[in-house]
C-alpha cells in the first residue's frame, strides 16, 4: 500500500522557501532521497498564489519504506536546511489502496 506525503513548506520571508527547494535539488539531497529504497516520488512545485510556499509531493511504496528513511541520516541533512530557511511546515498524508478504477476516462494523456 503505497503513501504519498504533500509537505507543504512555508517562510517567513518571500523566497525563502524556494531557496530551500533549490538547494535541496543543487546540493544532491534530493536526487539523494529518490535513489532510497522504496521512493517513488520527490517533487517539489511552487504554488501560484502563495510565493512562501513550496509543495513536497513525496511517494513511498509503503511504510516500512518511510520508517527507513526517517532513520536516515538524509534526515538530519534535511532538518539542519530547514532551520536555516526557518520554515514551518504544514503535512497531509494519503494512503493508495492500489485497487483498479475507472478513472482513465477522465484523463486525457
């Protein structure tokens, strides 16, 4: 049962949050966090009506999978970057039920 987790990241000061993301991509911790075992998704996206805020889109293919990053010193790395953007944060959580639907009539691809 897959989880996905939407972080949403939000400063004090416009940019700030940005400045997190981007240093997340450019210092490799993020490419660094895809490559553990179990991620399906790391993302980061900007929100068009809110220039405090960047959106974590993060997929792991199960729990075990998210304990075992938690754990990891990656963590520490991610925690020390958002002290220093002081961002707060703001979490929802959604758990697959990997289960077939019908909803592919509705996308166009």
């Amino acid at each position: 049962m897959s989880i996905t987790i939407n972080i949403y990241y939000t400063g004090e000061k416009v940019g700030d949050a940005a400045a997190f993301a981007e240093e997340m991509e450019q210092s490799g911790i993020a490419d660094r966090v895809r490559a553990e075992e179990g991620n399906l998704r790391y993302e980061y996206y900007l929100p068009l009506g809110d220039r405090n805020t960047v959106l974590l889109i993060d997929s792991w293919k199960d729990q075990a999978a998210l304990d075992l990053h938690h754990a990891s010193p990656m963590m520490r790395k991610i925690a020390a970057l958002r002290e220093k953007y002081d961002l707060h944060m703001r979490v929802e959580r959604y758990v697959g039920d990997d289960r077939e639907t019908n909803d592919g009539r509705f996308i166009r691809e």
